[in-house]
C-alpha cells in the first residue's frame, strides 16, 4: 500500500486507488503539511482534498510530460465533441 504522501506536486499518475478498482488519472495540485488537493479525470474532472496518510493501492506511474501532452488533447478533444453533442 501506499499513500497521497508520495506524490509530488505539479504531477499527473495512474493510481490504482482501491484493489480491483480501475485505473484512474490524478494530478496533485496543492500540497500542504498534511494534506493534497486532487484532481481525478475520470468523464468528468472531480477536484478534492486527500489526507497525504490515505492509501492507495497502487500507484501505477508517473506520466511524462510528453505523455501528458498527448492525454490533454485526446482528453480536450473529447470534451469539446462532447459539448458539441450537446448543442
């Protein structure tokens, strides 16, 4: 197991966050003394505040820049068709 504790600022992962639970992408935007505030992109974006003593199952990698490059606009593009969709 591990914890929010680990991951740095600034940084996107693929986390694991409960056995069995799907992969899913997070960026650590703010860290504090004792806590992080996430942004999971999951369809939408969820933004919340993790204890950095939660655990996480895994955590699966650390995302190059190149390769969040790549993820922005597939993820970007996707929301704009979306909200095409929806007009």
């Amino acid at each position: 197991m591990y914890s929010y504790a680990l991951l740095e600022a600034g940084c996107y992962y693929l986390v694991q966050e409960e056995e069995n639970a799907p992969l899913i992408l997070i960026r650590i935007n703010v860290d504090t003394d004792h806590c992080v505030y996430v942004s999971k992109y999951m369809e939408e974006e969820i933004m919340e505040w993790k204890r950095k003593s939660d655990t996480i199952f895994d955590i699966v990698e650390l995302l190059s820049d190149e390769v969040v490059k790549e993820w922005e606009e597939v993820y970007n593009k996707d929301a704009y068709n979306f909200q095409e969709d929806d007009e």
